[in-house]
C-alpha cells in the first residue's frame, strides 16, 4: 500500500486538536493546537544537527497540507 505524505487524524478525546500525521521520514505527528511533535523515529546527536532543517521544512509543510485541506472544504 502507497501511504500519502501527509493525512489529518482527529480524536473525540482531543476535541480541540488538530493531527497530521507524516508519514515518510521523519516520521511525526503535530499536533496543530500547540504545535506538539511526538517522534516516531529515534534520532542520535549526529542525527539531530542533520535534521533539524528537514523537520523544520516537514513542520511547515504539514501546516501547509492542513490549510489547504481546509480550503477545500470551504470551497
């Protein structure tokens, strides 16, 4: 099965949060009500220098896939 990039995940126990998950590495998902990252990889030291642009990069662009499907709906 082909997973895409990104896919939005809501759960009743959360009512006011708002999931992506990341689906390709880093794995993630971020909450977008407070911006909280839980890890689904475990990096080292040499690892975090190298991907600290990359998740930047991943963070912003999961902010950009929430709003575009967001504009979706509102079409």
């Amino acid at each position: 099965m082909t997973l895409p990039k990104f896919i939005l995940g809501d759960n009743t126990a959360y009512p006011n949060a708002i999931f992506v998950i990341h689906t390709e590495f880093p794995r993630f998902i971020i909450n977008l009500e407070n911006d909280e990252v839980e890890w689904f990889e475990d990096f080292d030291a040499e690892d975090e220098k190298e991907l600290e642009h990359e998740t930047e990069n991943a963070i912003k662009d999961a902010t950009a896939f929430y709003d575009a499907e967001i504009a979706k709906y509102d079409e």
